[in-house]
C-alpha cells in the first residue's frame, strides 16, 4: 500500500468535498475508509494498492468530475 495526497483546486462548498470523496472512493484499489478530503486545505489523502491502480487514475477520476489536479505526491505506507 501507499499513501498518496493530492492538492486541487480550491474548494468551493461542501458538495465540492463530497464529489471528489466520491470519485476516489469509485476507483478499484483505494482503500475507501482512508480516504480524507480536507475542504479548507484543498487536498485529498488516501492509501491505495500500487499494484492495482496509479495514483494518475485517481487524478483522472477527480479531473472527470470537474477539479483541477494542481499537483499529487506518493509515499510507502
């Protein structure tokens, strides 16, 4: 597993929280209880399976939602 965060775009409402939470928790190899959107800090934090997923499909499926990647960073667990 790693540990991913990704910073977007301000954030402008809370609906905006729930539909980048969405759009990650829906992509195969996130671990969906990890998942944390931080509304006043524009970033979203989660753990996934490297050998599933790249954290470039979690960017596509927020960006697929209508937020800008701004930039992602990865760590080992």
């Amino acid at each position: 597993m790693k540990k991913a965060t990704i910073q977007l775009e301000t954030l402008t409402c809370p609906s905006c929280v729930l539909k980048v939470e969405n759009a990650v928790k829906a992509v195969e190899g996130v671990e969906k209880e990890s998942v944390n959107v931080m509304f006043n800090a524009s970033k979203v934090k989660f753990d996934f399976d490297e050998a599933k997923l790249s954290v470039e499909a979690v960017e596509k499926a927020i960006t697929s939602v209508g937020y800008e990647v701004k930039k992602s960073s990865v760590k080992a667990r």
